[in-house]
C-alpha cells in the first residue's frame, strides 16, 4: 500500500481536522510574533484576534477543501460542498465582517467627539454613562490582500503537512 493511500484509509477525517488547525494556529502564530516584532511587545490576545494578515478564517476553510480534495478528490459531493462553504466564508470575511468594521470605527469615532464636545460644554452628563467607554472591536474582517493571503497560506501549509505525513510515512515502508 502506498503512503497516500495509508492516509486516506487509515485517518482521512483525523487528516482533514489536522490540516484545518494547523492552518489556522500557524495563521494567528504568524499574527502574535509579527505584532511582536513590530511593538516590542507580547500580546497573547493577537492568538485569538480576528481580523489582520493573513486571514485565519480563510486559511482554515481552504486548508479543509484541499484536504478533503487529496483525500476524497476533487469530483466528489463531498468536495463541492467544502468548496462552496469556504467561498461563503471568503464571501462573509470580505464583506460582512469588514463593513461592520468599518462601521464600529465610525461609531467609536462619533462618541469620541460627541464626549469631546460635552467635556467642553458641561461635567456630568449623557456621555459619561460607563457603557460609552468600551469601544466596538473595529479588526472584524479583512482587506482582499488578507483573505488572498490567507488562502495562500492554507494551500500552502496544507500541502506541506501532507508532504510531511507522507515523507514519513514512507520512511517506516
């Protein structure tokens, strides 16, 4: 039996699930230490953050459909609809989430101003209401450039840990 076929037989789902999390925990891996080497600072929020380059989101979902298409091929049921599921999420990603976005710091800049506006004009107030200092989370979705990178990264590292599994598959034939 060769080393793809000892895959595909013998963990395909467990192939599936790893690449799909690897994809994604190296995604926001690369998002912690490149915050770091751009601050000087840890920040373990950015291994769980959404939004920001590349996409995690994004690499997860193509992660899946590549696995699921060297496992199960490319002409199955199962494959189109991996497919069609990580183009809503790629969809949702560019769109959705990134409008919200947008929008979150559009509000938070209006209360900004708004209690700008009443320090000036009177203590105490309407703007003073605790609620108004938490921000909206504005890094919802993402830029095309973050989504287009994170598909990169998902093939990529996909295909990477298959290479690896096989390598070492063949290495104990």
């Amino acid at each position: 039996m060769d080393a793809h076929a000892i895959i595909a037989t013998t963990f395909p789902g467990g192939f599936i699930i790893i690449a799909a999390i690897l994809a994604n925990f190296t995604a926001q891996m690369y998002k912690f230490i490149r915050y770091y080497l751009d601050t000087k600072k840890w920040d373990l929020a950015y291994l769980f953050t959404t939004g920001g380059m590349p996409s995690s989101h994004s690499s997860f979902v193509v992660a899946t459909v590549v696995a699921i298409g060297i496992i199960d091929g490319v002409n199955t049921t199962l494959f189109a609809l991996a497919f069609i599921f990580a183009a809503v999420v790629l969809h949702d990603a560019l769109g959705i989430r990134r409008h919200a976005g947008r929008q979150a710091q559009v509000i938070n800049q209006i209360i900004q101003d708004l209690q700008g506006v009443q320090e000036a004009l009177m203590e105490g107030g309407f703007f003073n209401n605790p609620k108004y200092d938490r921000r909206l989370k504005e890094l919802l979705g993402h830029e095309p450039i973050e989504v287009v990178a994170g598909t990169i990264w998902g093939i990529a590292s996909t295909l990477l840990f298959y290479w690896i599994t096989l390598t070492l598959i063949q290495m104990n034939l």
